[in-house]
C-alpha cells in the first residue's frame, strides 16, 4: 500500500536485548499487586538470563537507525537464531495453505 509513497516500513523483531524492561514488568506488577505465582517467577528468571546475554540497547538502536536510513524491511538485532524455527513455522503455513484435491 505504501509501495508508491515516500513513506518507508521497517519491521523490527529482535532477539534478547539488554534493557530494563524487566525490572519495570516487576515494578508494574508490584504496584498492581498482580504479581504472579511460580509459573510467572519462572518466565520472569529465563527473561532475566536472556536479556543479560542479549545484546546492548545501544547496538540494536544503530542496527535500526541503519536499516531504516537504508529503506531495509526486516530488521532482525539478535534475532538471527531464531531464523530456524520462523521457518519451520512458516512452512507449517505454506502446508495448510496449499490446495487440498478432493478424493475421486
């Protein structure tokens, strides 16, 4: 739709970025008093070890200052590794959606 504009479209899907995303997800649910049980503790934990590995706030910024000055689509900082299991979910798609013949 915007082929023909001047506007430009970058989809950003990153990986494990260092932030402190977290500490606010905690925060917001202390002062709610939602704060969950061990499931969530649990996600909270894998979160928190990702987003130490993840890459810098700084780096994944450049990455898409980069890519949209440069009119890039996908932009994927950090999200490399994932690459393997969006294709096996968009084959997943591409199956379903393929034509079914019916029985003679």
């Amino acid at each position: 739709e915007l082929g023909e504009t001047e506007i430009g479209v970058s989809v950003i899907c990153p990986g494990m970025v260092n932030t402190p995303i977290l500490e606010g997800m905690r925060a917001h649910m202390d002062a709610i008093g939602a704060r969950g049980g061990e499931e969530v503790e649990f996600m909270f934990d894998v979160l928190e070890s990702g987003l130490q590995t993840g890459i810098s706030a700084d780096a994944a910024a450049a990455m898409v200052v980069a890519a949209v000055k440069s009119n890039q689509f996908w932009v994927l900082p950090n999200g490399a590794e994932h690459l393997a299991s969006v294709q096996a979910d968009f084959d997943e798609m591409l199956a379903a959606a393929a034509p079914r013949t019916e029985p003679a």
